[in-house]
C-alpha cells in the first residue's frame, strides 16, 4: 500500500522516523522473545547475561561458542578458556535457574523441563514484556501525531493532510502492535506445549 505521507514532502521523514523507530520496538521484542525460555534448550537463552570480561560487560555469545546440542542441554565453549569460572557465576546469578557444569574446558548448562507453574510465570512475563512495548509503540504513535498537529498549527500543511497522517499513524501503530501480538501468541503456544 503506497503512503499517503511518504508522498507528502512535508512529511516524508516523519514517515520513515516512526517506522523506524516502531520497528526498533518491534525487533526488541523479538530479541526478548527469543532469549525467553522455553522447554527446549536454545542458545538464545543466554543472549541476556553478561559476562565482566576485562572489565567490559559483555554477552556471553561474544565470547564463546554457545550452542543447544540436545533439546535438555546447552553448551558453551569459551574461547578464552580462563573467562569459564566468571560465565559460570553470570548463569548462576541470573534469574533462570540454571545450574552450569563445567570441565575446564566447556560448560554444559542442564534445562531441567519447565513445571506448570514455571509456564505460567514466563507467560505472565511475556504479557507484561508485550505491554511495555506496546507503550513503547503508541508512544512514538503520541510523538508522531504531536509533530502533525505542529506541522498543522504552522499551516506546513493543510487540516485534510494532517488528518489523513494522523489516520495513516494509528494503521501503522495497529500493524505493529499486531504484529508483537501474534509473536507472542506463538511464543506463548511453543511455551505452554509440554
């Protein structure tokens, strides 16, 4: 569907602004969903913890190989093997419940299966992820219709103008916060299948 705004010099950086900056919240959310545990091991549930490396609070996947060889288990082969103990405590310390094993060389971190309650708890928690970005999104929906009523105030363009952007907005605002919605449905399914 071609944009109403993008055809309006007058508002064709607005335009680009707002997608960009809802597509951020968007593919933030992706990333949460992705680190967000399920009843299969995934590499990308470590993707949150970082790790003191030297000082510089760094994510454990920029300093090792991490990989889920089997659905219960996720491996992780640091390349600086002295860093092992530290990426143990980050695991540790963290709020998913992992017990790391370490040989030395690799850690093994076991995914014991996620109880009922467990399931819940992450579900309330992808709810509550899913609203803040959803705020996130009808925040820069807020900025953007703010932006409109000025460009309108200083007559840059016209009532019919203004009112057609300001529709265009609350579609691109809807799709977006479709769009989370429906991740999360499918995140939710893939988290409540035992």
């Amino acid at each position: 569907m071609a944009s109403f705004m993008d055809g309006n010099p007058a508002l064709k950086g607005l335009s680009g602004d707002l997608k960009r900056r809802m597509d951020a919240a968007v593919a933030t959310f992706q990333a949460s969903l992705a680190s967000t545990r399920t009843g299969r091991a995934s590499a990308h549930m470590l993707d949150q913890i970082k790790v003191d490396y030297y000082g510089t609070m760094t994510p454990i996947n920029q300093m090792a190989q991490v990989g889920a060889p089997e659905p219960q288990s996720i491996l992780i082969q640091p390349w600086d093997p002295s860093i092992i103990k530290e990426i143990e405590k980050a695991i540790q310390a963290s709020d998913l419940g992992f017990n790391p094993i370490s040989d030395g060389k690799v850690i093994r971190v076991p995914v014991p299966p996620m109880t009922e309650e467990r399931r819940r708890d992450v579900v309330k928690h992808l709810n509550k992820v899913l609203e803040e970005h959803r705020t996130a999104i009808r925040n820069v929906r807020r900025d953007g219709n703010d932006a409109l009523k000025k460009l309108a105030k200083e007559k840059k363009i016209s009532e019919d103008d203004e009112k057609r952007a300001l529709e265009e907005v609350q579609k691109m605002t809807d799709e977006e916060i479709r769009r989370m919605e429906e991740l999360s449905r499918k995140k939710e399914a893939e988290v409540m299948q035992v």
